[in-house]
C-alpha cells in the first residue's frame, strides 16, 4: 500500500460511550482513493469507528475519545477544529437515505449555499447538475429537479443524499451501511458507483454484506469486540486471512 | 460464538468430498485391476478396466457441477473456497489418473505375448508406489494434512528413479533383440503412464498444500 498516500492516520484510538468502552487501541492508515470496507458483526464498533472519523460521536452526550485521528498530519480532534468544515471534507452516507424534504434541486444546492461554494445561480445549477452527474442520478432526475426529492425511489434517494455531499466537494466519503435499505439493483448501482467516486474521493464504507465488501473495496478491516483484529488487502482477507478469528467470521462459522 | 452456522455448506461440501474419495478408490482400483490383466496377460480384465473409465469420467463431471452449484448457492470465502477450488482441480487429476489406468489395460490389450519377467518386476513395483501415494494422498486431503501431502510428493523422486531404471533396461533389451521390441514398447507405455500417475498425485499434494495454507506453487522442480 505504500504507492498510496495515507488521507486518515489513526493512533492507538480507544473511544468510550458514558458506561461502556466502544473502541480498544485501534490504529490504522487509510489510504487516499482506495476504498477501505470495515466489517464485523453488530456491536463491534464498526458504525462507531468511522463516526469517530468526522466527529459525528461528538452529538452523543458523555462520550470520550483518547488516541489521535490525523485527517492530511491534522489532529481532527484538536481545540481549534470547525466541526461543520471537517464534516464538509469528511461527508457521511446512512443506513437509510435521509434527503430534505425539499426538491431535487434544493437538496443539491444546499450544502454549497450554507458554505458559500457558488455565488451566482449559474455557477450553483453546474455544481447541482456536476453533483448529480457525479452520482450517476443526473439522466433519472434532470427533468424534475423540482419535484419533491421524497417522490424518488429509495435507490434514487440515496443516491441524491451522495450527490447532496459531493456538492461540498468532500475528501473522504465515509457510507455506513449505505446499501442495506435497497434492493440488489440498487445496490449494485451503488456499488458501481463507489468504484467511480474511488477515482477521485477517498471511501470508508461500513457493510454486513461481506459479498459487498469484497466486491467494492481495496483494503478490508474486521472488527471483533470493539477492535480491529486484522486489516488486510481485500483479495487477500477473502481468499487467506491471516488470523482465525478472521477467517472464522467470513467463513460463516462465527457470528 | 456459534458453530454450526453453515451447517447445510458442511454437509454439502462433505458430500462432494466422499464422491472425491469414492472417485479416488475407483482410481486406484482401475490401476490395481490394469496390472493385474497385465501381470496375468488377461484381454477381458483388460477391456473392464477400459470401459469401467467411464464411471470416473461420471463423477468428475458430478463433482463439478456440485461445486459449481456450491459456489453460486453459498458464495464460499478463504478456506471455503480454496478447497472447493482445490477440490475442482483434484478431480481433474483423477480422472487423467483413471485415463493413465485405461491406457495401460490398453497396452495389455495390444500386447500378444506375456511380458519379460524381470522388467515387470520393476513396473509392479512402480505401480504399489502409485497407488499407496494415491491412497495416502487422498487421506491428506481428508485430514487436510499440508505435512504429509508434503511428505507423499517428495516420494515421486522413487518413482522417477524406477521409471529410469525400467526404461534403460527396456532400451537395452530392444537394443539386443528386435524380436522383443514390439513387446518392450508396450511394457515401456505402461511403465510410463504409471510415472505419469505419480506426477498427478504430486498435483493432488500440490492442491491439498493450497486449499489448507493458501500456498500455491509447485512441488518436485
């Protein structure tokens, strides 16, 4: 992995919700335009990881954070850091597409409005349509960029919530289970289009799909119990892991 | 943890692996039954063994299709999917093994005249080492064994010595008498394919090595 820049450079990462310990010791490098799939079963910190990431964590109340995150050699945990500007570089897909119940178009524009990416109308319709085009949704939408963006099929929405972040040309797309609300068409549209975002964005993607995960990504990491117990290239993790715990949870024989 | 998790994936793949070892005995049944046609010059023994090929042939095409369906159903990942990848190579071997079988019952169906006596000695011996690195191979893969699969490849160099020291005699022996070279081209055929027999165990190890370490490369360069 060494021809890769490294984007995220994480240390010794331990994180605390109020009671309970979520994340023990990780530390990993995410390289730029690859996309890095982290998987494991429920409740091994995966979600939990990647929100550390962009500080999504921070709207949890009593939560704690020790180790370093390095976003580009910057500490993301730093004093000084502007929370809506890091979450601008570092965007986020959900589980379940979450778009404003807005048009098309609004939905688009209002990341670059708030941030002030596009002065002029002219220059925030190329964006909007640049975003979409992005999102491989432009052909489907370009004639009703002014209907409401909840009359779009769930495939459509989520694809609309990845045009809605790129429009803040982010660094780092971080999906956390983006395609497990959609059918196989659907996810496969996704999964097509995580392979053209890799070209220029960075991409963590969180997944129980392990399929998925082999399919979409350059690196795999497998959590276990709030940590990271093996980290490998992709074709590697699914032909020969490394370690047994690994192998097990793939192979089906651990869950 | 749970075990048991993929308990219809065990048992299919199970099932495939007892047909890999049924196919494995008629192998090494075929090559007991060739010699024996040989060693006792019988025609009709001889023909069964080339006719009964077809039964492996059968199952290799069964095994396929069962691990073609295993891998669309079950998607099987690491060592899953190395041994059913293992196993689809492992078939091909016994059935080119059964085609070394064949051809030798084949010669014996040629040959008009008994064979020499002190060649086939050597060419019995040839065969016992063929089939007991058969039968120890097939229980590498059972037991998915690295160690021994490595043990029983390294028993191909005896082959190749006997096969040498067979093939000088029969040069030898053709060199003296032109009567006998008819006969000692065939004894030649079949001393060859049971060689061939021993290189195609050592492709068996080779597969045996990779579906448990994930190691892939040649044995005996």
């Amino acid at each position: 992995m060494d021809e890769f820049l490294i984007v995220f450079k994480v240390s010794h990462l331990n994180f605390f919700y109020s009671l309970s310990q979520a994340l023990g010791d990780i530390s990993m490098d995410i390289y730029q335009r690859q996309v890095t799939a982290l998987i494991g079963p429920s409740g091994c910190g995966k979600s939990t990881f990647i929100r550390c990431l962009n500080r999504m964590n921070d709207t949890i109340p009593g939560t704690r954070v020790e180790g370093s995150v390095l976003l580009n050699g910057e500490d993301i945990y730093a004093a000084s850091v502007d929370l809506a500007y890091l979450r601008q570089r570092v965007g986020m897909v959900f589980q379940k597409p979450n778009p404003f119940p807005k048009s098309v178009y609004a939905n688009v524009a209002y990341g670059p409005r708030m941030v002030g990416l596009a002065s002029k109308r002219s220059e925030l319709d190329e964006l909007v349509e640049q975003s979409l085009q992005k999102a491989a949704l432009w052909d489907e939408v370009k004639d009703h960029l002014n209907e409401d963006a909840l009359s779009l099929s769930l495939g459509q929405q989520q694809r609309l919530c990845i045009a809605r972040l790129l429009a803040v040309k982010p660094e780092v797309i971080l999906m956390d289970e983006p395609a497990s609300a959609l059918d196989p068409i659907a996810t496969l549209r996704i999964e097509e289009l995580i392979h053209e975002l890799k070209k220029e964005y960075t991409i963590v993607i969180v997944t129980h799909n392990m399929q998925q995960a082999a399919r979409v990504s350059d690196v795999t990491g497998f959590f276990w119990l709030g940590e990271m117990v093996e980290l490998s290239p992709t074709q590697r993790m699914f032909t020969r892991p490394e370690t047994q715990l690994a192998e097990d949870y793939i192979t089906g024989r651990m869950g | 943890m749970t075990q048991g998790l993929r308990a219809t994936y065990d048992r299919e793949y199970d099932e495939i692996c007892q047909d890999l070892v049924l196919m494995g005995q008629k192998v090494e049944n075929a090559i007991e039954q060739a010699m024996t046609a040989l060693v006792e010059s019988d025609i009709p023994l001889a023909k069964e063994v080339i006719t009964s090929d077809e039964q492996i042939n059968h199952l290799r095409f069964k095994i396929e299709e069962a691990c073609l369906v295993l891998i669309a159903t079950q998607q099987p990942t690491a060592s899953d999917l190395r041994s059913v990848v293992a196993v689809m190579h492992i078939v091909i071997e016994l059935e080119r093994m059964g085609d070394h079988a064949a051809g030798i019952a084949k010669a014996v169906t040629k040959m008009e005249e008994e064979p020499m006596l002190k060649t086939l000695k050597k060419i019995i011996k040839m065969a016992d080492l063929s089939e007991k690195m058969l039968q120890d191979c097939l229980q590498a893969f059972v037991k998915r064994d690295s160690t021994w699969a490595r043990q029983i490849a390294a028993q191909d160099t005896e082959m190749d010595d006997l096969y040498r020291s067979v093939f000088d005699k029969l040069v030898a022996i053709m060199a003296e008498n032109k009567k006998l070279i008819t006969r000692a081209t065939y004894l030649l055929w079949c001393a060859h394919n049971l060689e061939r027999i021993a290189d195609r165990v050592t492709n068996i190890a080779e597969q045996v090595i990779f579906m448990t370490t994930g190691n892939m490369g040649e044995l005996n360069l």
